[in-house]
C-alpha cells in the first residue's frame, strides 16, 4: 500500500497522492535517474512525454517533457506534459479492463472463467455456431479466442480488423462474426475485440455502464479522480480497449494495486488469485512475449539474474511495467504514433529504458 501526503511540486502539485523517496535509499543508483533525464530530454526523436518510477509504495522518479502528442487521433500539437496534464493510455486501457473484470469476480457478478461466452452475451446467441460455442471468458481474457482479426496493418486501414469497431452500429456483432481460423485456447493473435467484448460483459453482468462500473469500483476506491474515457464520434461506442485517459500519477496506483495483489488501504478491490491469474502466463504472444489476462509477460536478464515483469502496453510507446520481485513500477508516456511497432524508438523508449537505467541501476 503506498504511502500518501503532498508530494514535491517541481513538476506540479499532486495534492492528496503519492508520497517521494529519495532514489538512493529506494535502492537505486541515482547517476543512472540523471542520465535517464538527460537521454530524454535531449532526444527529441523518442518523443517520451512522462517518465515515472515508484519503488516500495513511494514515488521516487517523475520527470515530464515537452513533445507532439495526437489525443484520441486528433491533429499532433505540442504539449507541455507536466503532473496535471493527462495522458492517453491506449491499449494500457486493456489491462484496466482485465482489472475490472477482477471486480467483477469479487463482486460475484462473474463466477467462472471458463463460462462460454454467449451465455454471458445473449443477444449474440444466435452467432454461436458448434465452433464458436467453445469460446470462453478465459479465451477472450487471453487474446485466444481463434477468430480470424488482423491488427498488424497500421491503424486505421480499412483492413485492420480494428478500423470497423469504430464505424459500425454494433461493434461486438462485427467481432463475433468473424470465422474461427483455429480452436478456442490454441493460439494467440493480438485481437482488440476481445477487449470490447469483455467491457460488454462487465456492463451485461452489472447492468450499468463500463464508465460508472469503473468509476464506483475501481478509481474512487483508489481515489483516482482524473479518469476520461473516449466514445467513437460515429457510434457512440465506448473505446473499452483503448479509450482511457487520465494523469500519470492516478496510472500508476493501477500498478500499485497490481503490486499489493489487489489490495488498497485494508479493502480487497480485486481478488488476489485474480492479479495472480492476470500476470501469468496463459498463452505464448508474439516476438518471444508471453501474455497474461489482457498483460503482457516479459523477463530481463540483468547481471546474470532473470527479472520477470508484466506490462500494460498502449499504442505509441504507453508502458507501464509492474515488476513484483523488485516491489518497482515504472510508468513511460510516449507520442510514438508514427513509429512502427517494435521499432528501435518503441524498444528505446519501452524494454531498453527498463533495463538501461532502471533494473541494471538497483542496489537492493
């Protein structure tokens, strides 16, 4: 459980959050922070805007910089990124959902991660063909739910399998409708749809929007107050899998409650077997990654010793990296929407920072 109180003001007052320590005794080598802000701050090309780190519930790492930002897909501008300037999180949306679909099994309102789910989705009951039939929450939490979707072209083409989700009148009808390329739980393919489908359960399960839920369980419990969500101009939709906004430090309690295994101040928000679930490993993803439940897995080796993390990984270089063993979060906004996925600026700006300045800099 982090420690709360007025932080320090020099990149902006946080009010009532999170409380500073000072890096060396959090256990980390300090010239490496100072490197870390020199690197960014003169590499204009990464275009990070936020860099936080968090060790032992305490805030010992935030710098902000100045950078071309497209909110939502609206025309770049230049942003002054500072604490009270909020930041989208893009795909990092997902794993906010798969926390809430923790709620949901604290709650009660969800009981079995292997239900099929047009039991769940009964509108859609007349789309569960033999094959589909099979199709489980646990598929749908797992990106392995073996219907055709490609999301390796560049957003938005017309032959991403993402691009109709925000055109069409029933996003979850498009989703559903794709054919099964290979059984249910067989293969991973990073599929945003599965996402969308997940927040349509939540909402069939409680009866109340995805936002409310969010809003009563999950962010005022943690008394994070600065959460946006985006809905598609030309449907209304809720961008369940990419559409969340909100300040850098309010992300970063997410990790925080990952890291308490679901617990904040004294109240079980999310089941701990649940974050358990949640960053292990369910299915082998693409690349050599591993993923969880809406979390990718991954692993560093720093000297001579295997680090294993999660991550809530968002489009344009939004990373937040929950490291367990190191009781350590580390938060990177970026404006990388230009940059192919997997290029040497995402990797600068994601893994290699992780690794570079912070895990090959910890003491203790």
């Amino acid at each position: 459980m982090p420690s709360f109180g007025r932080a320090r003001d020099g990149t902006g007052n946080h009010g009532d959050t999170w409380q500073t320590m000072d890096a060396a005794a959090a256990g980390l080598e300090p010239q490496l922070l100072h490197d870390l802000t020199e690197r960014f701050a003169t590499w204009k090309k990464a275009n990070v805007h936020s860099i936080l780190i968090a060790r032992h519930g305490k805030l010992l790492y935030e710098q902000y910089f100045p950078g071309l930002d497209s909110r939502f897909g609206a025309p770049s501008k230049q942003v002054q990124f500072a604490s009270n300037v909020p930041h989208d999180h893009r795909s990092l949306t997902k794993s906010v959902v798969a926390l809430l679909v923790g709620v949901g099994f604290e709650k009660g309102w969800l009981r079995d991660l292997d239900q099929p789910i047009f039991s769940l989705l009964p509108s859609y009951s007349d789309l569960a063909t033999e094959e589909k039939a099979c199709i489980t929450l646990r598929h749908l939490l797992s990106m392995s739910p073996g219907l055709a979707w490609n999301e390796n072209l560049p957003y938005p083409h017309p032959e991403n399998s993402e691009t109709p989700m925000h055109e069409v009148g029933d996003p979850g009808l498009h989703v559903l409708k794709q054919p099964v390329v290979a059984p249910p739980g067989a293969i991973w393919n990073y599929n945003s749809g599965t996402t969308l489908l997940l927040g349509s359960i939540l909402e069939q399960a409680t009866g109340m929007q995805l936002e409310d839920l969010a809003e009563a369980h999950l962010f005022r419990p943690l008394g994070i107050q600065s959460a946006e969500w985006f809905r598609e101009p030309q449907n209304g939709q809720l961008m369940v899998h990419y559409g969340l906004r909100m300040l850098p430090v309010d992300t970063l309690k997410l990790g925080q409650l990952v890291l308490c295994k679901g617990t904040w101040a004294g109240n079980q928000i999310v089941p701990s077997q649940w974050i358990q679930e949640a960053i292990s490993p369910q299915i082998s993803g693409a690349d050599g990654w591993l993923y969880g439940f809406q979390f990718w897995l991954g692993r560093s080796w720093i000297n001579q010793r295997e680090i294993s993390w999660a991550a809530g990984r968002g489009y344009g270089g939004q990373c937040l990296f929950i490291v367990p063993s190191l009781d350590l979060l580390l938060l990177v906004h970026a404006g990388l929407y230009e940059s192919p996925r997997g290029s040497q600026l995402h990797q600068a700006a994601g893994s290699n920072l992780l690794n570079q300045f912070v895990l090959t800099g910890i003491k203790t």
